[in-house]
C-alpha cells in the first residue's frame, strides 16, 4: 500500500543521518567547514562500479537521483565489514517536483542474486555479504529495472550512541510491546535514550506486521533522530560530527552531498512511502517473501515515477510466486 505524508517538520529526511554532517556547513567559517569535510571524506567509499547513469550530470542538472540506503545492526562499521544487512530502502529526491519518495525492501525476499545464481533462491540480504555494495545496487537494479545513483550504509547498532550524544529522542510507539527490558504503549509518547531506542527499532517476532513492522520503527527512530539534531547547537558539536561519521559507509562524496545539501531540500516538501509486499514461504528451508509480478511492478513504477522517468517493465531476477 502506498502512503503519502507532507511535512515541514522533517526535514532532510531523503538522507536520513548523512545530510546532518553538512547542514549549514557554509555559515561556519573555513575550520568548520574543513572538519565537516574531513568527517565526510572518512564516510566515503566507492561502490566499485560504472553506475548506471552519469550521477554527476544528474545533480549538476538538479534532476531526481536515487540513493539505496542500507541498515546493519553491528558494531562500528569498520571498511571491512561485510555481514547481511537488516535494512534496505530505496529513496528517490526530486527538487523540480518537491517531492521524495522512499520504498522499503523486505530483507527476506527472495531472488536470485546475480553472480551467486547457484545459490538461489537467495534472501536480498545476502547481496551485501557476498559482493558487499556492488551486488547490493545491481540486485536491486535488476529486481524493479530502476537506476540506482549511490548508496549510504548505516550501522544501527552505532546509532545507540549518536542518540544518547543528542540527549535521546522522542518517539510515539505503533504499537505497545515488552522487548530486551523496555515497555513500549502504543500511541504514547516517548523520550528515549538510544538503548531504548535501538530495542524499539530491533524487535520483530511480536510484531503483527513481522519484519515490515521492523522497518516502519527504524523509519520512525531515525526521523526522529533528524528532527532532534537538527539544531544549530548540535552540528557544531565535533564530538557529534565524528560519532556520526563512524556509523556511515557512502559513495556520495562531499561535492555531491554539498549539491544536495544546497539544490535539493525542496524536494522534502512532499514524501511518499510505500513497501514492497510479498508471500511469506518455505523454501530449502529458508523463509522467505516471495513477490508476484504485478507487486513489482506497482513499485517500480512507484520508484520510476519519483526519478520522472518512463515506464519501463520490472525486472526479471525476483523469485515468481508461482515457486
């Protein structure tokens, strides 16, 4: 189902965590805005591959990109990491339309991931810790034949600390729920550190939604991250800044994110959210969600709207329902 929402409230929610590095960089003098670029520069590493489309024309252009956002839930990052990853989001930003729109991708659905077909039928997940972002991008590239620009990498686990450094974040629960000695109650607000935070966003088996319940609490944890740092006060704290930067992995470089940062915040002026909705089934022992033609092709199109760009048939290495 998909789900629109305006707001002013959250803004720069189209790069979640990675635009608070840079926010108001220009007003702060050259030391300032050097740190912020040093902090940047430690997030970025390649994807390793010629991209689909010639993304600096794109943001030269001002014309709608998209960023494959990825969540893990480990330790500090490191540039060697390379476990499955919890998480996956594509996020389109469109300035001339001032609209964004985000799609959630079930971690467990199933594909056959190219380069590793042998393994298949594969959870989406898997993509990441076999042939890291790279495999990750023409999965999902090859899944809804959309075109993907760049990608972050968040570590969830790391968000723990970057909430407590901003004094916690308020939250209003879905649902109510007991997980790792926290008591949640739905529909009333709450002030939480970021222990209690990451419990919120982590909890999945009591959840009626499963894992798209999941997603929907880290969507919620981190716009409310956004929405308490983004305050002059807390960007100019460093301590933030380099805990920040420590819990993100990026192909955008510090002049794209700047183009962003300075061309693109209008887009925030309409979101829209949707997920792709699948089957769940057994299969060689694996549980996973299967989705039909015609759901993929709801969100490709969903996803080819946001870029402005013509229709186009889903793509082909999604597992058929009729497995």
């Amino acid at each position: 189902m998909q789900h629109g929402k305006k707001t002013h409230k959250v803004r720069n929610t189209i790069l979640i965590v990675i635009l608070l590095l840079l926010i108001g960089t220009g007003a702060y003098g050259m030391t300032r805005y050097q740190s912020i670029k040093s902090s940047v520069n430690n997030s970025f590493k390649s994807a390793g591959m010629t991209k689909e489309r010639d993304v600096s024309s794109q943001l030269s252009a001002k014309k709608p990109i998209s960023i494959l956002l990825l969540g893990t839930d480990t330790g500090a990052l490191g540039r060697s990491y390379k476990g499955r990853t919890d998480s996956m989001m594509i996020i389109t930003v469109n300035p001339s339309d001032n609209k964004t729109t985000m799609t959630s991708i079930p971690r467990d659905t199933a594909v056959s991931i190219p380069g590793f077909t042998d393994a298949a039928p594969s959870k989406i997940n898997a993509a990441y810790a076999w042939g890291q972002a790279k495999t990750t991008i023409i999965t999902v590239q090859d899944m809804l034949n959309v075109p993907i620009d760049f990608y972050a990498l968040i570590n969830m686990g790391g968000m723990e600390k970057v909430i407590d450094k901003i004094g916690g974040v308020d939250v209003t629960p879905t649902l109510s729920f007991t997980y790792e000695g926290y008591t949640f109650k739905k529909g009333v607000k709450t002030h939480m550190d970021g222990s209690k935070a990451l419990a919120y966003s982590r909890m999945r088996y009591d959840d009626p939604q499963g894992d798209y319940g999941r997603q929907t609490r880290q969507r919620a944890v981190l716009t409310a991250l956004v929405k308490q740092s983004g305050s002059v006060s807390t960007l100019l704290n460093q301590d933030f800044i380099s805990s920040l930067s420590k819990q993100v992995q990026t192909d955008l470089s510090f002049d794209d994110l700047t183009s962003l940062v300075k061309n693109y915040r209008s887009a925030t002026g309409s979101i829209q959210q949707t997920h792709l909705q699948g089957t769940g089934k057994m299969i060689n022992g694996q549980s996973l969600e299967v989705m039909n033609k015609t759901e993929l092709q709801r969100v490709t199109n969903f996803v080819r709207d946001g870029l402005a760009l013509s229709h186009k048939d889903t793509g082909k290495i999604a597992l058929p329902s009729a497995f």
